[in-house]
C-alpha cells in the first residue's frame, strides 16, 4: 500500500477525497492526509513538507497556476504523483502522465493527449483527438469536441463547450456555459455564446 497525500485541503480537495476514497483499497492506497498552507485540516504546509518513500500525491488546488506550482515544488523534492481515476469514468485513451485527476462520470474518447497534472471534473466530456496541456481544469460538465486542443494551466468552466478543431492558449480562462466558436489567446478571459473576450 502507498500512502496518499491531497495536496490542497479545501473544498475541492475534500471532495476528490469523498469520491475516491471508497475506492483506496483497491488502489492499494492508505490516505495520509492533506496538506495545504492555509487549511486547518492539513498535517503540514505544502513548501515544508519532504516526501518520504511511500508517498504518493495527487493534487486537488483549483487554480491552474498554483496547481503547477505546488506540483513542481513537490516534484523538485522528489515527490511522486499518480492518475487518480474514479472506476465509472470511462477512459478510451493511454495517459501517459502522471498526476491526472479524473472525476466521476468523465467521458475520454480515443488519441486524446493529457498533461501532468489536469483535473478533469464531474461529468466532463472530452472528443476524440483532443490535447490538453499541463496544469489545466476541465470544470464539471464541460464538452470539449474532437481536435481541441488546450493550452497549459487554462481553465475551462462548468458547461462549457468547444467546438472542433479550436485551439486554447495558455493561462486562458473559459467562463462557464461559454460556447468556444473560435481560438482563444493566450492569458484572454472569453465568456458568453459566442464566447468574447471579457474587457
């Protein structure tokens, strides 16, 4: 058995824990606990803790940019991250990075490409031919179609839908229940069908 550390107690770390958790035996996973900077729950800050040999991390931090961040720092000292997959999500294609967090319900179609450490949420549907880059959140429900491809550390909102073949840069911001009509910049905040930018 590997012990499990959350990095990120609040309230998304909480609920990665309350779906999986059912589930750690089988992983072979004991849960260790959290840490978190901030969070009383935690057993240790992030930056002070040193990973031991049996730990394993995933990370359940709800912003892309500290998401990478906490995970690099964690990396640099050795720490080893694991996919998380709940058994009802359906997974067509080979990940083949670490630290991919996959909620109930997702649907992953065939040659999609996953980052280190994305988070893919309740219900997310993901099109055949999709790339996801490092870092980014697939909030619940939304639909990426096939040939999407997604930058790093974006963050694509809940119902939200991207139409073939567009493109999303990095640091990008998705508003939820945005429809995705053409490419998006990098570091631009769309909302609204058609998704604009925000001013």
């Amino acid at each position: 058995m590997k012990n499990l550390i959350i990095v990120g107690a609040g309230a998304a770390g909480q609920e990665i824990f309350s779906w999986a958790s059912p589930h750690f035996e089988a992983m072979g996973l004991d849960f260790k606990g959290y840490i978190d900077d901030d969070h009383p729950t935690a057993f240790c800050k992030i930056m002070d803790y040193y990973p031991e040999s049996n730990d394993v991390f995933v990370c359940s931090i709800g912003s892309s940019v500290s998401r990478v961040k906490c995970s690099n720092h964690l990396k640099e000292k050795g720490a080893a991250f694991i996919n998380l997959i709940h058994p009802s999500a359906i997974v067509l294609s080979s990940l083949h990075s670490k630290g991919i967090v996959i909620a109930p319900f997702v649907y992953i179609s065939n040659n999609v490409k996953i980052g280190e450490d994305v988070l893919i949420n309740v219900s997310a549907t993901v099109g055949h031919d999709v790339v996801i880059g490092k870092g980014s959140i697939i909030c619940p429900h939304a639909n990426l179609t096939g040939y999407v491809v997604v930058g790093e550390r974006v963050l694509i909102g809940s119902h939200a839908c991207v139409i073939p073949g567009k493109h999303i840069g990095d640091a990008a911001v998705i508003g939820a229940g945005s429809a995705v009509m053409r490419n998006v910049l990098a570091e631009t905040t769309v909302i609204g069908v058609p998704a604009k930018r925000l001013l």
